[in-house]
C-alpha cells in the first residue's frame, strides 16, 4: 500500500480504484463519490467475547495495515492505543491467529475477502468500531478531467448492480451483540413463581394459624360445656 500511494503520488499510477478518505489524503487527493461503504470491524480469536466499544481494547496490541485508513483514524483518534502497523490484512490476520496481538482492526469487506482467499480459521468479527471505510474512487488533485469523468462513470451505476457489488464483498459472519431479553424474561418469570410460591406458604400458614385457633377455641368450648353440665 505504501508503494501503491507514492506510485500515485509520482505519477507512475494515474488513480485509486477503492480508497478511503482521510484529512491527509485529502490534501493531495481529490476524491469521487463514495460508492461503497463498509464498517470498520474488530478481528479476534474464536474465544473472544463481544467488544461492543473501542474503549475495550484500551492497553491490547492492536493490529492495523500501514497506511490504510484505519491505521490514520486509530492512531489520530485513539493515540492510547498500541498499535501494530503490518504490511498488508493477512499479515495483520495472521498475528492474531498467532497471539501475537489482540485483534487486527479494517474493512469488513477486506477481511471477508481475505479469510476467504486464503482459507484463514480461528478468526470471527467481534465487534465494530465508530468508523467506516467510505470506498471511493481519487486522483491527484492535478487530474480534474480525469476526476470528473471518473464521477460521472459511478454516478451511471444502477444501484442493483452496486447491491450486487456489496454481496459479494461483505460474505462474513459477524459476532452478534448479545441479546440479553431471553434471560430477562427467565429471570422475570422465575420471580414472579418464587413470589406466587412465597404468597401460597404465607397464605398456608395463615391457614394452619386460624385453624388451631378455631380447633382451640373449640376444644375450650366443649370443655366449658362438660363442665356445665
């Protein structure tokens, strides 16, 4: 990647076919419409929880590509973090498959691909991260006839086609966020039958007290009776 942005920067490469945003790029770089957007996930082994915030991985090695927009937003944004910066995805996957850090954090669709390609296990989306990788097509801000033929060519996309585009490219299966309302309901209706069972005893008790006192008045009755007579 770092050799494919100076390529372009030299002229040797004329454009970015799918490239992200950045407050750096943008001051060489003129950028088309966005025409796909994924989220930026969380990547860890099989026996990670749900990270259902960024703040989660505060003081764990993360892993980021050189020079991709992650690696600009993180280290920009979150300058806390321990950063790993690797060459490309399946260097930074393979880091995590091999504990040498916590998570590896990019595209949706990038690491879908990746894990796919190159038969990766032992990995799963644990979570996403604030931020989106808006892909979009750019040149250098020299190229304006270019920039703006390239604008007009996505603009004449039919959206199924963009669908088709974006199925292809998201196939992965995401930890869900845990759903706690079974167990609410669980504990809910638990309560609600130790209470029921509470009020019976109470109730059965109550019972068995007025009984005696029925029985014992009875019983002092019938003795006052003998007497009598």
């Amino acid at each position: 990647w770092k050799k494919m942005m100076a390529s372009v920067q030299n002229g040797d490469l004329d454009l970015f076919s799918a490239v992200s945003s950045t407050r750096q790029r943008r001051q060489w770089l003129d950028f088309t419409d966005s025409y796909l957007s994924f989220p930026m996930v969380i990547v860890t082994r099989q026996d990670v929880p749900y990270i259902g915030n960024i703040d989660d991985l505060a003081g764990k090695t993360i892993c980021v590509v050189n020079g991709y927009a992650s690696h600009d937003l993180l280290s920009g944004n979150h300058p806390e973090l321990p950063l790993l910066p690797t060459r490309d995805i399946h260097e930074g996957l393979m880091a995590v498959v091999k504990a040498e850090a916590f998570a590896f954090v990019g595209s949706l669709a990038a690491v879908s691909h990746i894990m796919a390609r190159e038969g990766i296990t032992g990995l799963k989306v644990s979570g996403e991260t604030p931020y989106k990788f808006n892909i979009a097509m750019a040149v250098p801000k020299s190229e304006t006839l270019l920039h703006n033929l390239l604008q007009k060519g996505l603009a004449a996309i039919p959206r199924h086609e963009r669908n088709a585009i974006h199925s292809k490219w998201s196939r992965i299966i995401r930890q869900p966020k845990p759903d706690h309302s079974l167990a609410w309901k669980i504990i809910i209706g638990a309560l609600v039958f130790l209470c029921i069972i509470l009020y019976w005893n109470l109730h059965l008790s109550y019972m068995a007290r007025e009984l005696k006192t029925a029985k014992e008045a009875a019983e002092t009755a019938n003795k006052a009776k003998s007497e009598f007579l």
